[in-house]
C-alpha cells in the first residue's frame, strides 16, 4: 500500500510523518498513537464527520499510528492525512504515488487554513513528492519554487483528484514585485536630524544595530519607523526565511517584498518576544527575521528580557528549550532602540530643565547592561529641534526615502557580491575570522584605529563592529578600501558619543 504522509513541527522545521491505518471488528472507536497532543487526538472527531459528510462510514476499531512514534505530533496539521489513511484502509480511494498532505479538516469536508505550510513545500521538494495543502494557503505555498504543490478546497475535491474525476492543476509559481516599498513616515517629512538620518542610511546598508537617545518628542519613533522606506527589498532567500517562520506561527504574509517591522511593548513578557510556550512558537525576535525590530521606550523593559537577547543578537538565531523539547529559530534582525537620557526625559536639553538627581540618572543609565549597548553599533543623539527651527526648515530640499534607498541598495548589493559566496548577506552578519581575513587596512587606518580604540577602551567585539560599519560606510561610498574618514565616523558612533 502506498504510504501517506503528513507533517508535524520542530522550530520553523517540517518533520515527516507516516500515517498508518489499522481497521478491526468491534465497538467503533478511533485510537490515536505515535504521542499526539490534544489537538490531534481530537481529530478522531473532525475526521469521522469530514468522512460521514461524504457518506463513508467509519465502523469497527480504528488504530492510527504516526510514525515515529517518539517524535511529538501536535496541531490540526494531521486532520487530512489521518482522513486520507483511513479512506484508503477502506478502499475508497488508491494513491498511485506518495505524497504529502497538510491541511485542518472542518465537519462538512472543507479544508481549513493551517500553519507549517511552508516548512511543508521545502520538505516536499527535499523528499521530491507531490504537496496538497489547503486552499486558503494556496499563495504562500506558490512562492517556493521548485515544488509541485496542490490547493484543495475540500475532501471531496480531492478525493476525485485521486481518483481521476476531476485532475487539480499544480500550483503556479508567484513572483512578487520589489516596486511596492511604502515608505511611511517618509525621510523627506521628518525636518532636521541629519545625523541620525545618515545613523539610518549605514544601519540599513549593513544592517547594523541602533539606539536613538533623545527629549520627548525629538523625533525618535518617527526616524525609526521611517527605516522601513530605505531597507532593500527582501532577495529570495530571505523572502523565503522569513515566510518559513511567519508560515510557522500561522500568521497571514503580506505580499511585498519589503522587509518585516515589528514593535515590541515594554510590558511584553520574554515568551512573546524570545519565542516559547507549550507549542513552542517563535516570539517577535523570531518574526522580525530579515528585517527591523523597534523597541521603543528601551529602558523601561525588564532587565532580565535585555539580557535574553544578548546571544541571539551575537548569533543570529534563538535556543528555545523545554519539557516538550528544544527547537531553534532564526532571529536576524536589525535591532532598533529609543529612550529617554534619563528618569524625567530632559538631560541636554536646550529648554526644558532636568530634574533628576545625579544618583537617579545613574540608576537608569545602568538599567540597561553594558553587554547589550556593545552589541549596538551606532549610537546616536536626537535632539529636540526648536520651534525656529522646524520653521527654517520648511523651505529646505530634503532627500527623499527613495532616494536614500537607492544608495543603500548600491551598497548592500556590493556587500552581497563579496561575502554571498561565503553565505553571508551584509558587513553586520560577518564572523570574527572574515573580518580579520577580508578587512585589508592600510597602515595609517590601522595605527588611527588602535590609538581611538585606547581612548574609547572599546572591547574586541567592539573593535570588530566597528571595523563592520567602516565597511558599510565605504560601502555606501563606493570605495573599494576602508579609509582612516570611514573608520572616524564609524568611531563616532560608539558608545560614548551619547548621554546614556
């Protein structure tokens, strides 16, 4: 008998699973095997009236078996094989070739919108078989190429699928279009803040940490927000990354190729941000794959949640262990921050008076750990401008979003030319021995870098991202070599250039 696959979850990883179908005399009852959860062994229900929908009746003791029997099956994400494994037991239907199917069955037959989709298509192309998900999931599925997939609307439909009836057709490859970058707020409304304009411009080329210190309502969430109009378009890769964990966690994708921006809340707890829970679902760091994650208010989050992102900002993906297991998931984010200098927002100020004392700036400086700022590379001051000179900048030309981003993608695809054979995307994603092997510095560069580094005592991770930006900014230059002015204003950006 030919076998009938499904699929169970392991991080953003698509595990195969055997369906096997035992069918006896006796007092009907479906037994469910193989350490299902809840979900899944309450699917004895849904399939037994999916099944009676089509007038097969379901009789006898049924045993079904999901091998391997020591791998954790949980989700609807087994309704339809289990449905197709019994159907076939009772010889309503004969595969005439393996395949794999993925989908949630409602009590009429219909096919529900499932997760793990995606991580289905790249399972399916790996193990070369055929893919069935359900409708509903039908254009997601259609962005991974190189698979032959199906979109069923019901049972039914493919029952006669199967049997020859009614033949489906394969799912059509989609190409999204790179033209659709909403740039909103738009560089060219913000007035002032050149700098921390320029702080965007290299964070989004190399895709470089940043934290934005500055008064209440200098501007600090609107520049952040603003990074979305000047990030490069998703490539392929990590269009299909990204999908692979939004597909996981069962939230919809929106068709653009513009990279994922997520903002956390200070009140969120370290499940919703580092991933977790009983199913072990990936958290916003997870979500926020290949694009930007904005923490606004940075130092009102608990200390404890700032130092769970210590290593996965260093590594690039998250170790989410417990009872039920230990999966990881990809977290390569553009880290965004913005706070206040202190307790009562005002320190340099050129207005409004501070109030708070020596000791509680010191309190609040240190609520963030000196390990999570080195892992920062720019940081930079945002000052509120006056109101004479928001006026005087009314009548000024300003780049525009578009504009900005045309020079980050010039410089990003030349990062992509010089470190994609290695697999490696942008200067920020660099190990240590590519920047000591690749980073050729002229002797005069050098000498200026080790006498900054003394005055700023910079660690050596810190010499090493910085040594990251002066890339990205000659980068962004077009200059094949990194020069001393490069690394100057990649210095600049260190820790120290602010008041935190």
């Amino acid at each position: 008998m030919i076998p009938i696959y499904g699929i169970t979850l392991q991080g953003v990883q698509a595990l195969k699973v055997e369906v096997e179908v035992e069918i006896t005399g006796g007092l009907f009852f479906i037994a469910v095997v193989g350490l299902p959860d809840a979900a899944v062994r309450e699917s004895r229900e849904r399939v037994r009236a999916a099944l009676r929908s089509l007038l097969i009746p379901v009789r006898g003791r049924v045993t079904v078996n999901l091998a391997p029997a020591d791998s954790p099956k949980e989700g609807a994400l087994l309704d339809l094989p289990i449905a197709l494994g019994i159907a076939q037991k009772l010889g309503v239907i004969s595969l005439n070739k393996p395949a794999l199917f993925v989908g949630e069955l409602a009590l009429d037959g219909r096919l529900r919108k499932t997760r793990g989709v995606v991580p289905a298509a790249f399972l399916a192309r790996k193990l070369k078989i055929p893919l069935f998900v359900p409708q509903e999931n039908a254009f997601e599925v259609s962005l991974v190429p190189d698979v032959e997939a199906y979109a069923v609307s019901s049972l039914q439909q493919l029952f006669d699928h199967i049997k020859g009836r009614t033949l489906l057709s394969p799912l059509r490859k989609e190409i999204l279009p790179s033209e659709n970058i909403v740039a909103d707020p738009d560089l060219a409304d913000i007035k002032g803040q050149s700098g921390a304009k320029r702080a965007l411009e290299i964070a989004a080329a190399g895709h470089h940490n940043l934290i934005l210190v500055g008064s209440p309502g200098s501007g600090k969430t609107m520049l952040a927000r603003a990074i979305r109009g000047i990030l490069p378009p998703l490539s392929q890769e990590e269009l299909l990354e990204s999908l692979q964990v939004h597909s996981t966690a069962k939230l919809d994708f929106q068709a653009t190729l513009q990279p994922p921006f997520y903002t956390v809340h200070p009140t969120a707890s370290i499940v919703a941000i580092c991933g977790g829970g009983s199913a072990l679902r990936p958290g916003e760091i997870s979500l926020a794959h290949r694009g930007v994650l904005f923490l606004d208010e940075f130092t009102e989050f608990r200390r404890d949640l700032l130092e769970a992102l210590r290593q996965p900002l260093e590594d690039g993906k998250i170790v989410v262990s417990r009872a039920a297991g230990r999966v990881v998931f990809p977290c390569r984010v553009l880290l965004i921050a913005a706070c206040n200098p202190c307790p009562c927002g005002w320190d340099g100020d050129m207005v409004e008076q501070c109030i708070c004392s020596a000791y509680e700036k010191e309190r609040y400086r240190k609520r963030i750990s000196g390990p999570i700022l080195d892992r920062i590379d720019l940081h930079v001051s945002v000052p509120r401008l006056l109101p004479k000179e928001l006026i005087s900048f009314e009548n000024q030309r300003v780049e525009s979003s578009k504009v900005v981003r045309k020079r980050v993608c010039m410089a990003r695809e030349r990062q992509r030319k010089r470190w994609g054979k290695y697999g490696f995307h942008c200067n920020a994603e660099l190990p240590e021995r590519f920047i000591k092997r690749s980073l050729q510095l002229s002797r005069d560069v050098r000498s200026f870098l080790i006498q900054m580094s003394d005055r700023l005592r910079l660690s050596g991770r810190g010499i090493s991202r910085v040594l990251k930006v002066s890339r990205t900014i000659a980068d962004l230059a077009g200059s094949s070599e990194v020069e001393v002015s490069h690394v100057a204003e990649a210095l600049a950006y260190r820790k120290g250039s602010v008041s935190l």
